[in-house]
C-alpha cells in the first residue's frame, strides 16, 4: 500500500512534467498555433464594472483610504466570492444574476467558437 501511494505519486509527478514540458515545446516550436479561450471567471473579473465594484466593496469593508491603493490579493478574493454568488443565483431564472451569468456564458460560448475556427484552419494549414 505504502509502495503503490510513492508509485502513484512519482507518475503524478512525471505527469504534470511532460504537461508542462509539452506546453514549452508547443509554445516554441508552434507559435502561431491558437491560444484557448479564457474561462468565464476570467471574463467576468476582467471585462465589465465588476472589479471596480470589487475594489470598492473592499475599501469599505477595510477602510481604506482612497488615497492608498486596494490590494490585488483581496480584490481578487471578493471577485471570487461574487462570482460564486452569481453563478449560484443564475439557476433562478428570475434572479437579475441569471442575466449577467448568461451574459459571460455567452461571451465564453463565442471565444470557443472563434478557437475552434481557428485551430480548424490551423489544423488545415499543418495538414497541406
């Protein structure tokens, strides 16, 4: 048992290291090759008033004052906190959160769709 868990956790290791060195080689030797979309988290965090919003929620909740920036660390924090409540008020399809979940679920439907044509045409582009 104790040699079958070191045994598992040597090929965990070897795993995430020909993970992470196939990223390389692909990023070297495939440039040009698409890069994937970002998840809806992302997109929520980075487009849109959430993070000022975020920011603000934080200066309040600390007290700080305005003249001093709010650190990264805790914004991102109430982001994910505000996420969270979002997505678990969008299955209520009469919630306002439902709107904005759908919003960025939308936005993340469309960049896969645009990596998949280009991966396609990449793809085709490799093949000739």
């Amino acid at each position: 048992n104790i040699i079958q868990n070191v045994i598992d956790d040597k090929l965990a290791i070897i795993k995430k290291m020909k993970s992470k060195c196939t990223k390389y080689v692909n990023k070297k030797l495939q440039p040009n090759m698409p890069k994937k979309p970002v998840n809806t988290y992302i997109l929520f965090s980075t487009h849109g008033p959430y993070k000022a919003k975020a920011a603000e929620l934080v200066r309040k909740e600390n007290k700080i004052p305005k003249k001093e920036t709010v650190p990264h660390k805790l914004v991102m924090k109430k982001l994910g906190e505000m996420w969270t409540q979002i997505k678990t008020n969008a299955e209520d399809e009469s919630h306002e959160d439902h709107k904005i979940f759908n919003e960025y679920a939308e936005m993340h439907a469309k960049l896969v769709n645009e990596y998949n044509e280009k991966m396609a045409e990449y793809n085709n582009n490799m093949s000739e």
